[in-house]
C-alpha cells in the first residue's frame, strides 16, 4: 500500500517538473519571436507566475461542487490583500494539494504509530498552511506599502504643486516610480477613474481592498480635503509627514521591543554553549580519578 502511494507521490513530481520545463521553453520561445510586445509581455509573465504554473495541472478540481466549501466568505478578501497571488479557484486547489501531500507524507514518515491519528494530524496542518501562507503574504505586502507611501505622496506633491490634477499626478506617479505594490493599487484607481468611476469611489475601493491603516488615513485626507475644497497639496504635505512621524515611532516601538525577544535565544540557546565552553573542561577535571591537582 506504501509503495502504491510513493508511486503516485513520486509521479505527481516527475510531471510537475517535466510540465515547468515544457511551459518555460515555449514561452522563452514566444518571447524570442514577439520582441516588439516587450512592454506587454512582462506584465504577462509577472501574472503568470511559479505557483499558478505548478497549479495548473491540478485544474480540473475546479469542476468539483466540494471546492466551494474549502473557501471562507473573507477568503476574496484577503487574497486582494495580498495583491492576488492566486484567484479563488487556485487557492482552494491550494488546499486540497497541501492537505492530500501532508496526510500521505505523515502517514509515511510515522508508519509505525496510529495512521489515523497522523493522517488527520496531517490533514489539519495540510488545511492551515494556504491560510498561514496567505497571512504572511497579506504581512509583507503591508510592510511594503507602509515603506513606499511616503515618498509616493512627496511625488503626488510635488506634481498637484506644479499644477497637475491630483488624478493626473497618480498617472504620472504610477509611471515613474519603480515598480512596487503601491503603484500596483494606485495604478487601478487610474483604471476605474477611466471606466468611469468617480474619484472618491476609487479611493474608497483602494481603501477597502488594501485594509491598511497609513493608507486608509491617507484616502480620509484626500477626500475630506476634496470635500472641503482644501489645498491638495496641503493636505498631501501634512499627510506625509504624519506618516513618517508614524513609521519612526513604530522603529522605536520595535527595537525597544529587540531586547525583549533575544532573551529566549540567549538563554535556551547560546547560555548553554557558553556554560559548555566554559565549565566543561572544570567538570571532566573533576570526573577523573585523581580530581583537579594545584
């Protein structure tokens, strides 16, 4: 039965490899024979990523009514956090992958022990872990935008000052800031201000879909200001510079916080060795016969 299941395990593998390296040759060679789409082609690729490759296979789960059951009603949400690494679909495919791989992989490293106890061990952890990935996702994805937010705004600045209209400045903004998360979202308010949604109701899908503090502060500057027909730029500069003042106090939180967080290493970790160095060579003095000799 174990050897069924390595089989099935051990081809599962052996396809996945020999279908990336298929799918990696053909589209080297389609970017070989359209050089002129460059500037189309990256952000295709950038979609297209590792993971949705090594989901594709496995697309014909998506047929199964049980895949609907395997995502939350906040599941949408946080994966728009996250800046949607995967669709819906995709991630609940996730789920089933991670929970099949970690109950087989379970049941075979503790054979010997109660395969039910670690099949369903191996079940629960398989289910947890797109959860907890997706957590570390929407987490870095924050930590980026809270970075790059402040000098985002001395740009809108600088450009509304110089007479641009504030939707015209996140085009501009959009287009010569390098290439990050923050940009990603401003460049899809650009987008639906194009298809016609107005300028507050980008902003508050902005605010809704990142779900970040700095950010959301920012999006109630903006539209209070435009409310009250306040100076932009005003608005933008004062912004700025709360959200520095912000940024600084949360380093300081953090390294007043180091500390703290090293005494668990320290004492279970390095104390030990320390102690080893130290008192070992005393200790094997006295466990010999003739004991320590001045």
């Amino acid at each position: 039965m174990y050897l069924i299941i390595i089989a099935i395990f051990v081809y599962a593998c052996v396809f996945i490899l020999v279908y990336q390296i298929y799918s990696g040759k053909k589209m080297r060679l389609s970017l070989g024979m359209a050089r002129d789409n460059a500037s189309a082609q990256p952000q295709a690729a950038s979609r297209e990523n590792i993971l949705r490759k090594l989901l594709k296979p496995f697309s014909f789960l998506a047929g199964r009514k049980a895949m609907r059951y395997l995502i939350g009603r906040s599941t949408s949400g946080k994966l728009a956090m996250a800046g949607s690494p995967v669709n819906l679909i995709e991630f609940a495919i996730m789920k089933v992958l991670s929970t099949v791989i970690l109950a087989i992989l379970s049941s075979i490293i503790y054979a010997k022990g109660n395969l039910v106890i670690y099949a369903a061990a191996g079940l629960a952890i398989g289910f947890i872990v797109p959860d907890l990935w997706l957590g570390m996702k929407i987490k870095r994805r924050h930590q980026e935008i809270r970075r790059d937010l402040p000098p985002v705004i001395d740009l809108l600045n600088l450009c509304v000052g110089s007479g641009l209209d504030f939707m015209l400045a996140v085009n501009r903004v959009t287009k010569d800031f390098k290439k990050s998360a923050l940009t990603d979202e401003l460049l899809e308010v650009w987008r639906e201000t194009k298809m016609g949604a107005s300028r507050r109701e980008a902003l508050q899908h902005l605010s809704g879909r990142v779900n970040l503090l700095e950010l959301s502060s920012f999006v109630r500057t903006l539209l209070q200001a435009d409310r009250m027909g306040a100076p932009m730029g005003e608005a933008l500069n004062i912004q700025a510079e709360e959200i520095r003042l912000r940024c600084y106090l949360q380093a300081e939180e953090a390294a007043m916080k180091a500390p703290i967080k090293l005494l668990f290493p320290l004492i279970f970790f390095i104390l030990p060795v320390v102690m080893v160095i130290v008192a070992g060579p005393i200790l094997l003095q006295f466990m010999r016969p003739g004991g320590i000799r001045f």
